[in-house]
C-alpha cells in the first residue's frame, strides 16, 4: 500500500550513500592529495593521468616497490612529515619524469645506493629533518639536472670530498642545522652554477682557505651560529658576486671580505661576535663599505676603549688613527 511505513533497515539502505571513503583516488584526475592522519598503506590505484602525488602528515611508514608503478607521467612527489624509515631501492624506476621528491621530517637514517637511477630529470630534492649520517656519492651520480638540494637538520658530520661533483646545474645547497665540525677541501667540487649555500647552525671552527673556489658564481653564503675562530686570508676573494654573506654569532676577532666589485652593497651581518675594533678590521670595513644588517648588535669587545661600542660607529669615526 502507498501510506505503508518502510522498516528501518530497508529505509537505511534506500539513503544515498555517504561520500566516498578518505584519500579515494578519482578517475582521470591529474593530482592526488591525502593528509589523514591514520592512513598507514600508500593508496593504490590511482590514476595513469597522476601528475602530482602529496600524501603527507599521515602514518605511512613503509612503501612497497611498486608504490609508482602504472604512474609514467608523474612530475611532482610530496612525502612529508611521515614515518618513511627506508625506501625501496627501486621505488623511483617508474617515473623517470619526475621533477619533485619532498621527504621532508621523516625518519630516513639512509637510501639505497641506486635510489635515483634513472630520474636525470629531477630538479628539486628536499631531505630536509631526517636522521641521515652520512652522504653517498651514488645518490648523485645521476642527477644533471638537479637545481634544488635540501639537506638541513639531518645527522650529518662530514661532506665528503667531490661528493656534489656530478651536480652541475645545482643553484641552492642547504647544508644547515648538521653536525659539520668541517668541511673537507674539495668538498664543494663541481658546483659551478651554485648561487646559495646554507651551513647556518653547525659546529664549523675553520674552513679550508680554497673552500669557496669551486663555487664562483655564488650570491647567498650563511655561515651564521656556527664556532668560526678565525677565516683564513683570502677566503671569500673568488666570491666576486656575493650579495649576502652571514657571519652572526661565531667567535670572530677579524674579518674577511669579498673584494668589493660594481654594483649594490654587501649586505653583511657580521654581530654576535667579539670583535676587536683595531684598525685591519676598521680599516676594512671602510675600504669595502658592506652594509652592516644588524649593526646595533655588531659590537666591539676590545680593545677597552671601543668595548660595547658598535663596530660600525668607530669604523666611520675620525679618531681612530687608522
């Protein structure tokens, strides 16, 4: 009969059904997104079309190494603030069109030595808050077109020598937040085309005197919070191009400067460390005329007379007798 009430089971399952399970790949869609939480298996079957995969702040701790296979056309690989320990050696075989891999903050203490063979064309690669150790000059054999390598906050101790060397297209290094005590010579071999090296926060006390010389084309240079003592003479002289060179909160006396060439200012940021106001340094810094970034914390620790005065006051005052 028409006015007849439906029993409750039957009308539940006359309901339209609800929206479609978390992190569903769709049909002929060129980007997948999945942040939930309690994801644990990286989604399979996802689309031939995929270009872009971001599956990130999930629980996923392990991936197969067909993860990517049926995926020819995938440029973009997101896989951040997971649980990644390890990837499967041949996890990238089946995307050699891939541009972008993000690992940031997960728990990659290494990588298989052939990791990406076969990706020649990656362009940005972030490893940036692991726990790697040590870096293996296998990983970047293959890697021409490379423009983008972010190391910073792993576990690392030493840049072997040349180990950047096949890098030849590189524009950014991001070695910060490590546990570098120094920096073999040689260690930025190959690196022509590179415009900014990061080796903020580490425990540096010297630096070889021909650090920089593989790396002439260099604009952007942060060596701030480290334990710098002493620069060796010269050491920024082939850096003819540099724009910004961070020296904050080390345990300079004396300085080191580019030569200065045409163009704007450097912008310098030399405070935090204890400076002595004698006339090489003051002498310098009117010779090269950088623009001190943070000169009201750019103080001089002797000798007592200059103590606590900004470097930059005396450097411009008449009285020196430099």
């Amino acid at each position: 009969p028409s006015g007849r009430i439906l029993p409750p089971l039957l009308l539940l399952l006359l309901l339209p059904l609800g929206p479609a399970a978390p992190c569903s790949p769709q049909p002929n869609a060129t980007h997948f997104i999945c942040t939930e939480p309690t994801l644990s298996t990286f989604p399979s079957g996802l689309p031939t079309t995929t270009l872009a995969i971001s599956v990130e702040f999930t629980a996923l701790a392990a991936l197969l190494p067909t993860a990517l296979a049926g995926l020819p056309q995938l440029q973009e690989l997101h896989l951040s603030s997971n649980r990644l320990a390890t990837l499967p050696e041949g996890l990238l075989h089946p995307v050699p069109t891939l541009r972008v891999l993000d690992l940031t903050d997960n728990l990659l203490a290494d990588l298989p030595a052939g990791i990406f063979t076969g990706n020649g064309h990656l362009q940005h690669l972030v490893l940036q808050g692991n726990q790697l150790q040590a870096l293996q000059p296998a990983w970047f054999q293959h890697l021409p077109q490379l423009h983008w390598l972010n190391l910073a906050a792993n576990a690392l101790v030493e840049v072997p020598p040349a180990v950047f060397h096949p890098l030849h297209s590189l524009r950014s290094l991001d070695l910060s937040r490590n546990r570098l005590a120094s920096l073999a010579p040689g260690a930025l071999a190959g690196l022509r085309a590179l415009r900014r090296l990061d080796l903020e926060g580490n425990r540096l006390g010297t630096l070889p005197p021909t650090t920089f010389v593989p790396v002439p084309a260099l604009r952007f240079l942060f060596l701030q919070g480290n334990k710098l003592r002493a620069l060796p003479a010269g050491i920024f002289v082939p850096l003819r191009h540099l724009r910004v060179l961070d020296l904050a909160h080390n345990r300079l006396q004396a300085l080191e400067l580019p030569l200065r060439s045409p163009g704007p200012a450097l912008d310098l940021d030399i405070s935090g460390n204890p400076w002595v106001c004698e006339c090489p340094l003051l002498a310098l810094l009117r010779r090269a005329a950088p623009r001190l970034t943070t000169a009201r914390d750019t103080l001089c620790a002797s000798p007592m007379r200059y103590r606590g005065q900004e470097v930059a006051a005396v450097s411009q005052a008449g009285d020196t007798g430099c």
